[in-house]
C-alpha cells in the first residue's frame, strides 16, 4: 500500500497522488501493512471504535474521521504523545453528526475514503468573529445615538446673531462724533530741521530734537488750554526756532511764521521752548526749526499743515520772526554782576609765584562773545525788546522782529548802537499797531461797502470794538458778520452799535 506524507491517507498501489491535496503517494512501511492487514481482518466484521474520541470507523480505515487518531495497531496514548510533523490539514467544515453516532463520507472507491473534521480552532474563530461582530454593532448603535443627542442639541440651541462689520463710513461718523480735546503736535507733512556744525551729532541730530519736544510738550498743550479757554476758535501752525547751547541750554527763542498770528499766544510758546533742555555734549551750538500743530479739531489738522507749507515757502531767509526772544547765559550774566575786586600789594603779600602741578589740568578760558551775542544779550534782557532778533555783517547790525509802536522802534535801535563794536543798524521792524491798522482799515471799507456809513469800528490784537447807529436789529447783526470775516482770527469784543430807527419815509 501507499500513503500520502502530508495527510497520512493510504491508497492501493496503484495509485500515485493523493486525491485529497496532490501530494506524491510513498510506500507505506510495516506499521501501515499490518493496520491495512488487521483492518483486511476486520473488513467482514463490525465497525472499528476508536481509541481516542471513541467514534466508529468502518472496516479498512486507518485514521479515525472525528480526531484523526490511527486506528489500528498504535494505541491512544502513544499517538497523542508522539506529535504529528506533517502541517496541519484543514478539511472543510461540515454539518454535525447525528446523535446516534458519527458519520462518515464514503468517496465512489470503498477502498478510498476522504474524511474531514472541522478542527478546534475554527470553533474558538468563529466565535471569536460573533462576538466582535456583536461589539461593532454596539459600538455603530452608540454612535448613532451619540450623533442624534448632538444634533437635538444644536437644534434647541439659540442661533447667534450675526455680527455686522462696519463700514468705513459708519467708523468715520463715529471718529467725527467722538469728543476731541486740544492737541499739540508735530507736523506730518514737514520734519524737524536741525542747522550747524554738530547737527549730525548724536545729542542734536533731528532724533534727538524730536525727543526733546516729546518730553516738553505737556507744556504746550497747557498754554494752548488756556488760551482755547479765552478763544475756543484759536486754531495755529507755526515754525519754532530755537538755539542751544553746548551745555544744553536753550539760548534764544522765535516764531518765525504762524498761520494765526498772536503776540500773546507766541509770547508763551517761546516762554516754554526756552525752559528747554538737552543733553550736555562738547560740539557746537545748534539751530532748530520745530513745525508745530495746535488745534482742538482734528480735521482742521491737514488744512493747518498745508497754509504752514505755503507760508513757509513764501518765507524769505533775512526775512524777521513774527516774535523772537533771547536770554543772555548764565556765565555772561554771572561775569557781569560780579564786581572785579582790587588787590592791594604789601611788603608781607609779595611771595614766589606757586609753580602749578604737572598733573594739573587748566580749565580753558570761554571765547569772547561775538557783536551778534552781546547785541542779543541786550535785546533778551528788556522787556520792550524781548521778541527783537538780529544778525550781523562785520559791524552792520540787522534787527529784525516785532514791537508794540513806533516809540519802540526808535527805543530799540537807539539800545543797540549803544552796544560797543556797532558800526551800523538796520532796522527791519514791524510794530503791533500797524498789524492792527490793518486789519482796521479791512474791517471799515467792508462795512461802509455794505451801506453801514454810520457804524466804527476799532482793532487792538484780535478784538474789534463796534460802535455808531443803525437803522434796524438786521443791520446791527451785519455789521458784527462784516466786522469777523473781514479779518481772519479777529472777533468782535464789544458791540456797541445802537439801532435808531427811521421815519415813515425810510430817513
């Protein structure tokens, strides 16, 4: 007889592969010779019991069809101790036997029978495979569920209101509704500038300007406070120019073009500028030129920078300052007040000069004043001359700036010739009673084109001052209109017009 190696079947000899998986028959040895003997014994006799699961086997089978124990001359306990070499073979799952004992599947040859058992392990699989297919169908009925609560959830939930995005529009009504207070600034539309031989200097350069003002500008914003309290319509731009000294010090002070001029609202801005002070270095003096922005309306900021540019452009550079100031320095000062004592010599004072110390540094003397800062020392130190500047060619003195009244023109060139080393004075000064003559004469030939012949009116700063009759309320009224469009920045202070109507024929 021969045998499969794989699935230990027997099949006669003339047979040479297994029907069951292919595998090339080989000759059974006398083991399997005398179980095909035995069971050719047995073949007219009852049905074999196995000795192992106890299952009956028909005459002639060598392998039992319910554990795949031999059957034949191996007994139970050698086969379940010798393990099989052969892979384990997987027969095709069936249908359980009846209870009234196993079954057998009989191929067409009695002699060659194919028999299958499903084994263990596919038994624990397949309940393995219920079992995780039961924990899927838990886990898909949770999140259904779990997905049905969320979207009650959502459903019961108040839906939030959109929000709106404004436009730019509604953000520039409400910038324009917003309240705004008075501002002090520098102009966008022009930089600072910074003149002489250190003004590249890390201590002067326009950086350093800039920072100065930022630090003093609370200053300025509480002189404009107070002068927007008297005048809420006092809005101005104005080029401040300012000299400092090496030490720090603010030396001189003026407005050199404003777009509103006002004497006594200049007066205190140079008065802030000039308590200035910046760091102490070893250079040279300095000039600067600060474009600065007072407004209590925003929007009147660009139209305030743009009539400063245009002034500025029209402003010629001998042209004077519309106020200046200068404040002699403390070292001049201190020189001049302290009385140059007298030395008496005596017998018992003569001693040896005292050789000095090598290591000895002597503090170098200051250089003299030049005519331009001891003509400025005396203009800085009266009151009547306190916003008169100049500048000098050899001994020709130029001044230049504003005072009150002829008076103090011929005052103020009469104080510098006295000055020693002045050859020379040219005097470029304007007065304020000119200014306001001016604006007199503007303010009256509009009135008496109007037909208001019997209405004064008089300027002294920024106010004007009515006076005369009129025929009507009407006319009372016009003439206040006439009086503050004429000239720009003045107001109508006092009003004194009385109305004395006609007769019946209208004289």
């Amino acid at each position: 007889m021969k045998r499969c190696p794989r699935c230990e079947k027997t099949f006669p000899d003339s047979e040479t592969f297994c029907e069951a998986d292919g595998t090339a028959l080989v000759q059974a040895g006398p083991a399997f010779a005398e179980g095909a003997v035995a069971t050719g014994a047995g073949d007219a006799g009852e049905q074999i019991e196995c000795p192992v699961c106890g299952g009956k086997a028909q005459p002639g089978e060598l392998i039992c069809n319910f554990c795949g124990a031999r059957l034949g001359v191996e007994s139970a306990e050698s086969y379940t101790r010798q393990p099989s070499s052969a892979p384990p073979r997987m027969t095709p799952p069936r249908s359980a036997p009846p209870r009234g004992g196993p079954t057998v599947r009989r191929d067409a040859s009695p002699s060659m029978r194919i028999t299958g058992r499903m084994p263990d392990g596919d038994g624990e699989e397949e309940g393995r495979g219920r079992f995780g297919f039961v924990w899927y169908l838990i886990a898909a009925i949770v999140a259904l569920g779990g997905g049905a609560w969320l979207a009650l959830h959502l459903s019961t939930k108040p839906a939030e209101q959109p929000v709106a995005n404004a436009s730019p529009a509604a953000i520039a009504s409400v910038a324009a509704a917003a309240p705004s207070g008075p501002l002090v600034a520098l102009s966008k539309a022009m930089g600072v500038q910074v003149t002489g031989e250190s003004a590249a200097a890390p201590e002067r350069n326009q950086e350093a300007a800039r920072k100065v003002f930022e630090d003093h500008k609370d200053g300025l914003l509480e002189s404009y406070s107070h002068a927007i309290a008297g005048d809420s319509t006092l809005r101005d731009a104005m080029v401040v120019r300012i000299r400092v000294l090496p030490n720090g010090n603010v030396d001189a002070a003026s407005v050199r073009t404003s777009t509103n001029p006002n004497p006594a609202f200049d007066a205190e801005v140079v008065t802030d500028v000039s308590a200035w002070n910046f760091a102490p270095f070893t250079g040279g003096q300095v000039e600067i030129d600060y474009p600065i922005i007072f407004t209590n309306d925003p929007a009147s900021r660009n139209t305030l920078e743009s009539q400063l540019s245009s002034k500025l452009a029209a402003l010629s550079p001998t042209e004077a300052p519309e106020f200046a100031s200068a404040r002699p320095s403390p070292a001049a000062s201190e020189a001049a007040s302290a009385p140059s004592p007298t030395p008496v010599e005596t017998p018992a004072m003569v001693v040896a000069p005292r050789k000095p110390h090598p290591k000895a540094r002597r503090t170098p003397a200051p250089p003299p004043l030049t005519l331009q800062q001891r003509v400025k020392q005396v203009l800085g130190s009266n009151p009547r001359t306190r916003r008169v500047d100049c500048y000098t060619s050899g001994s020709t003195v130029t001044i230049f700036g504003k005072v009150f009244d002829a008076d103090a023109k011929l005052y103020t060139e009469k104080i510098v010739r006295q000055v020693p080393g002045v050859g020379n004075v040219i005097d470029s000064l304007t007065t304020d009673e000119s200014d306001w003559a001016a604006r007199q004469a503007a303010i009256a030939s509009q009135i008496y084109a109007a037909g208001l012949n019997s209405v004064t009116v008089k300027v002294i700063g920024h106010d004007a001052y009515l006076g005369g009759t009129v025929k009507s309320d009407a006319q009372r009224k016009q003439a206040v209109t006439i009086a503050e469009s004429a000239s720009p920045g003045v107001h109508v202070r006092t009003n004194l017009i009385t109305v004395v109507p006609g007769n019946m024929f209208g004289f």
